[in-house]
C-alpha cells in the first residue's frame, strides 16, 4: 500500500500554503499574501512520529465564483479531496467564520472523509475563546495553530495521524524517473502531462503563464516509474514583474536541477526563441538527460521533408544539444504522445549508464593513438588512466600528467569517441582530469 494521502484545503488566503510549508519543512509552496496563488495540488513527503503520509496543497476554493480559473481551482482541490485519507480544513482565526467557510464543510461532509478542523491566525497572545465559533461548521472540534509561528502544529498531527486508516504502509522503494517539463508559457506542458495521465490533473487555460509552482505527478506504465514535473514557463527577466513569478522562476530552476530528464517543449507554430535556449542551457550546463519535444506539430503544413528540415534548423539553433533526441508531438490530438516515456526512459538509461574500466580504457587509447593531444608550449597532454566515478551523470576522471595542458577542442573530440563508443544518446557527461605522476 502507499502511504496516506493528506488534503490540505479551504478558502483563499487562510494560509494553507505556510502551514504545507511549515510542515514539509522546506519551501516547497508559493506563499504571498494575495488569494489565489496556490493554483495546482502540490505535493510532498511528511513524517510525524511513527508515520510518513504525503501531503497535498490546494488551490483556495470560492464556490460563488465563476472566474475560469477559479472554477479550475475548485475542480483541483474536489481532486485532491477525493484522492486523500484525511482532510485538513483550514480556516482564519483572525477573520473568523464566513460564508465561503460554510460552504467548503458543506463539500467536506458530503464527501464523507475524516476531516481535522484547523483555525489558523492564533497566536499567543489571542484567546482560545474566539476558536468556538467554529464549531457552528458540524466538522468536529476546532484545533488552534499559528502556521507562521508554529505553534499548536503536535496536536493537530496527533489527530490527522490517528484518523489514519489501519492499515500496514509498506515504503516504495523502487526508483522513479523524475522528469521536469520546461519551456515558455502556454507551449503546452501541462496539455501533454494531462494526456499521459489521462486525467485534468493540471489547470488548462490558453492565459499563458497558468502554471506558477512546479508540480509532480507520480504514474506507473509499462515502461517504468515516472514523477512527471510541470514546471511554470519562464519569461524573460523584464517582464518578470509579479514577485510570485520570481518565485516560480527559482522554482523551475530547482525543478530542472532536481530532475533526471528534463524535456525541453517548443511550440512547433513558434520554433525556438532566446528563452528556450536559456531554459535548457541550465539543464544543459548541469550535465541532465534531455530531451527536445517538438508540441502543436498538427498545425504545420507538412511534405515529407518538413521534419528533417524543422530538425536541422533547431540542430543549428541548439548546437550545444547535439546528443538530445527529439520527438515531434500533439497533446491536443495524442499524435506521437505515448512515445514520451519511452524515449524519456531511454535517456535515463544513458543517464545512468556504467562503463567497464578495461573497456573504457581501451576506447580511450585509440582515441590517442588516432588523434593526439596539441602540443601547448613545449609540452603535449598525456593520458594515463581514465575510470568512470558516478552516474546521473556520467562522470569520468582522467588522470593526466597537467591538466593545464588539456584544450577544450580535445576535450570534446574525447567526449565524442566516448558518445560514439558506448552510446550516450540523451544525456551530459561530466569529464574530470587530476594530475598524476607517471
């Protein structure tokens, strides 16, 4: 079984996003003081006492209004609340009851769940007393927090690990391949991950920049296991203007890094643009499985050349991409769609591939004897030894007699003979060089 699923919902601004924090123990949410920046359901791991659950962030929910992305907020928490075990249920202290509050327990009851009625805004100095009214909702007995100070956060997770159901939690150890979504906004990342999950797990609008925060999603195929990161597209740095997309910049940044195969979407109507060169040269610079997936590609007038020709000019635009695949797809239309996680497999499999020592050795020396080193001054570089020392990526130490000798040029013409050889198609590899005596 996997582990429990906690809900964290309620109204806009009531601060759920500082307490998934405060409990996550790191800065996973967007928190700003302005309703409505938690859009998606963002998750993360948590642990109290003897028990791991995952927790679930939410979009605030409005039930009076008819805003197209507020209406797709309400969707994602009523998701997220069918998908947990317990629901925290988040109301303001400060503010008190409200009608919106009302009619989110009005939802929670129906649904059924085990629900901890959370009033948050209390702090030290405030009296218990003005909590009661809270009892008015029928979701059971208020516990008051402080999520910003901390405080009053062990009794609630006593009572949300004991309306855990009773069951034996066996910890997934298997590894996933966790993949990041990058690009600009509105090239449809969020389109093609709902496809393959085949569910509207993420907020679909043609407003670019809908996706804020980045989001995983955990799915199962064929093919293996897979974390799917939507990631909130990048803009260029002036038109950055709302802090909450500096934070979702960070927050891409963080996703790619975390990642282990990043997929570069480019709207096929557009073609590539400076940013798309930014975004990926992150991914690029820190040695990641990349892929390059070509979106919107049914609304191009096509002959039987348009491909090659469409691949050549992104080749000559993203020459430092030489080892990416690319893959031409319509997550409108599903054209091509179900060979993402296949090929995303494939460049993790070259992202976590090991050479023998002996056999790397080998390539290497007649890598020398076809193409020596220049001479730099009065001496010439000289190879030793070469071992691979980890993987994600693939990482090689050369011992050399001065690596002040090396040249870039050969350091590429060796990283040639190394993708040639053994077939890092998708993937960065990472070349050190250490003095050594001979």
């Amino acid at each position: 079984m996997g582990k429990p699923i906690v809900a964290i919902v309620g109204r806009p601004n009531v601060g759920k996003s500082t307490l998934f924090n405060k409990l996550a123990g790191k800065r996973i949410a967007i928190v700003e003081d302005t309703p409505g920046v938690t859009r998606d359901r963002i998750y993360a791991e948590a642990e109290w006492l003897t028990h791991k659950f995952t927790m679930i962030d939410t979009g605030g929910i409005e039930p009076e209004n008819s805003d197209i992305i507020v209406a797709q907020m309400r969707r994602q928490a009523e998701m997220a609340i069918e998908m947990a075990d317990v629901i925290m249920f988040i109301v303001d202290g400060k503010q008190g009851l409200t009608d919106a509050d009302n009619e989110v327990a009005h939802m929670l009851r129906k649904s059924q769940k085990q629900v901890v009625l959370v009033v948050n805004k209390i702090d030290r100095n405030a009296l218990e007393d003005s909590i009661y009214e809270f009892y008015n909702l029928g979701i059971g007995e208020p516990i008051a927090i402080s999520a910003s100070q901390g405080l009053g956060l062990g009794d609630m997770l006593d009572e949300v690990v004991e309306k855990f159901p009773s069951k034996d939690y066996e910890e997934e150890e298997d590894e996933y391949v966790r993949i990041a979504m990058v690009g600009r906004p509105n090239v449809g990342k969020s389109s093609l991950i709902n496809k393959i999950l085949g569910e509207e797990k993420h907020i679909v609008s043609n407003i670019p920049g809908t996706t804020r925060d980045a989001v995983d999603s955990y799915i199962e195929r064929e093919e293996g296991k897979f974390i799917l990161v939507d990631t909130a597209g990048l803009r260029r740095k002036s038109k950055i203007k709302e802090q909450i997309e500096r934070y979702s910049a960070v927050r891409t940044l963080a996703a790619i890094e975390n990642a282990d195969v990043c997929i570069l979407m480019i709207d096929a109507t557009e073609g590539v643009a400076e940013q798309d060169e930014k975004i990926i040269g992150y991914a690029h610079e820190m040695n990641k499985a990349i892929m390059i997936v070509v979106n919107k590609w049914d609304l191009i007038e096509k002959d039987d050349k348009t491909m090659n020709k469409f691949k050549n000019e992104l080749r000559h635009k993203l020459s430092f991409l030489s080892y990416a695949p690319f893959l031409f797809i319509s997550a409108k239309t599903g054209q091509r769609v179900h060979k993402v996680l296949s090929m995303a497999k494939e460049c993790y499999g070259s992202y976590t591939k090991r050479i023998k020592t002996g056999v790397l050795n080998e390539v290497i020396s007649k890598a020398v004897m076809m193409k020596e080193p220049p001479i730099v001054g009065l001496n010439r570089l000289k190879i030793y030894y070469v071992t691979q020392v980890g993987v994600k990526p693939p990482t090689f130490v050369f011992f050399v007699n001065n690596p002040a000798l090396l040249h870039f040029s050969y350091e590429r013409y060796l990283q040639n003979q190394l993708r040639e050889s053994f077939d890092f198609n998708g993937t960065g590899i990472k070349f050190r060089f250490r003095e050594r005596k001979e």
